[in-house]
C-alpha cells in the first residue's frame, strides 16, 4: 500500500503485519518500499515505533527490528509496535552512509519534503506517518563502516516531561549492557550533532525517543544484535507495551552535555591518539593527520574538557570529513 494510506492506530487487534510501503517510483519504473513489520494487541496501550537502515553500512538495527517482530505474540502486546527496518533502501542495497540516489545523508534530511528527492521524500513519509502517531521512538544506529563507538544510548537531555521519560528509558535500554548512556544538552557555540534527523523530528513533535549506536565496522555483530533486541524488549516492557518487568540495572557510565563533532582540517592519514570513551581536556591532542611521506600535516586537538565517544577508524580522510565526537563535560551522574 502506499505509505499515505498507513495509519498505524487502525491496525486490526491482534494482528501480525508484514507488509511493503510504497514511498515513489524510481526512473526504472520500480516503486521504492519500505518495509513494514507491526503488531497491535488485542488491547489498547502505548504505540512504539522503532527504526532502522537510515545509513546504508548500519546493519546491526535492521537485523534486531526483525527479532523483535518474531518474538511478538498480539495475544500478550498491550498497544502497537511498529517496525520499519529500513528507512533508507537505496543506500542499504550499496551499503553506504549517504543515498547513491541523491547524495543525501539521510540523518540530516528531516522533517523532508514531500515534492523534494527520493531521500527527502522517504524522510517526510516517515515522520508523518510512523513517527508522528508514536508515543514513543527508538532510532537503531551503528558507528557505520568508517568509525567506532562505545555500545551507547542517547536521549535528549532538556528541562521537561519528555526528555524525563526519554532519560527513564534510555537508562533502562542501557541496562540490557550499554557502555555509556548520554544526556545531549544544548551549548552556545557548539554544533548540535542531531541536527536533522529522527530524534529531532521526534523532539519537535513532543515524542520521548532515544537512539543507539555500537562498534561500526560495516559488519553484522551477533553481540550488538543481542543488545538491540535485548533493549527494545526493556523499553516495551518499561512502556507496559509488554507484561514482564524490565531489567533493571545501571549502565557503564552516564554522561551529560553537549555533543561536539571535530571535522579533519586538512586531508590526509588519521592517526588517533586517544581510544573511546577517554577524558580529555582542551587542548589535548586527539589525532595527527599524515601526509604520503609520513611527514605531520596537521594536528587534531580538542577545543573542550570532554569524553570521546566517536572515533574515524579508516584512517584516509578527506578534509572536511568527522573525525572525532566528543560529549563535553557539563555533569557526570
């Protein structure tokens, strides 16, 4: 069906839905689909809406949205939960970050535009139509194929009743085995990393919501796929969307502040000097980027005190390109 026709409240109770929804034709005369894996129960309850495949080399989501639909039973579901475990086919089919189609990062892309590219169509869909009638959103990324990161949990971290229940979830998310769970604020000067993408969509529309990342690489870690699963199963329960008790125990380190992107200055080889998840202080050298004769063009230093979160491991690197994410030191719970 086309995606304008999905309304995610009027699934039949007690129903298990695999179905494709059509977003728009491509010139070749297919029709570009996502795919669709839903369950309501047979009572009324929360909606929640859980996502995948907004980068192209992130596989880790897609594969936990899958198992999570199989261990559903709408006899036991309390609410709807609703699946969608590839936002953004033309980059998972080539297994890229950006769409080969248009170009566009596709976390960068929301609210979309409905008359726009294929990307930013997808984008606009998306929002109206399975973010939109959510109580609550889970957004399941990986470091991708050229970085690294902790097995981590993010929520917007603000002064209000939604970012309370983002932060009450993310913490019980991070029980089934996060590394760090991370509180983003807002610092004057400082890019936003979210910028774009679900979790803002999500925010602006009064959403409570939380994202994942994990250890990228480009690959399928069965680990990460656990922890997934393991984490959307708590947050159901949390959300009374499922009958059992969540587990209940404190993640690895919880981190509040601002997130901060560090692009390379110049192009060259990234040669790191810090590991995740290391505390730094302004002024610290976080890598030294390489020229072809190993002389040093340039050095990568940090502007604040922060932790390191995000780290390039391909080590060719063009100019302008992330090389480094810090979480600023604002408070340490």
């Amino acid at each position: 069906m086309y995606i304008e026709k999905f309304e995610a409240r009027s699934l039949a109770r007690g129903s298990k839905v695999k179905d494709l929804l059509d977003i728009t034709p491509l010139p070749d005369g297919s029709m570009l689909r996502l795919p669709l894996l839903a369950v309501r129960g047979e009572s009324d309850g929360p909606v929640i809406s859980v996502l995948a495949g907004v980068h192209g080399d992130e596989f880790e989501g897609i594969q936990a949205i899958r198992e999570v639909f199989a261990q559903l039973d709408p006899a036991v579901v309390h609410g709807t939960f609703i699946g969608v475990p590839v936002i953004n086919p033309p980059a998972v089919q080539v297994g890229t970050r950006n769409s080969p189609v248009d170009g566009l990062n596709m976390a960068r892309t929301f609210p979309g535009d409905a008359n726009g590219t294929v990307s930013q169509r997808i984008a606009y869909h998306v929002a109206e139509r399975i973010i939109a009638p959510a109580d609550f959103m889970i957004d399941l990324h990986t470091a991708g194929a050229k970085y690294t990161m902790p097995l981590f949990c993010g929520y917007g971290h603000r002064d209000s009743p939604q970012s309370e229940d983002s932060r009450e979830a993310a913490l019980v998310f991070g029980a089934a085995g996060a590394d760090v769970v991370v509180g983003h604020t807002v610092r004057p000067g400082v890019t936003r990393v979210n910028r774009g993408t679900t979790v803002e969509e999500a925010g602006k529309r009064g959403i409570p919501c939380l994202y994942t990342e994990s250890t990228g690489g480009g690959g399928l870690r069965p680990e990460v796929v656990s922890f997934y699963v393991d984490g959307v199963i708590n947050v159901m329960e949390h959300l009374s969307v499922l009958p059992e008790e969540p587990v209940r125990r404190e993640p690895g380190q919880v981190l509040v502040g601002p997130g901060c992107q560090i692009l390379a200055p110049l192009s060259g080889f990234l040669v790191s000097k810090v590991r995740l998840l290391d505390q730094v202080k302004a002024g610290d050298l976080l890598g030294t980027l390489v020229g072809m004769l190993g002389e040093t063009l340039a050095e990568i230093r940090c502007e604040y005190d922060g932790w390191v979160t995000m780290i390039r491991t391909t080590p060719i690197i063009y100019a302008g390109e992330l090389s480094y994410v810090l979480v600023l030191k604002e408070a340490v719970e």
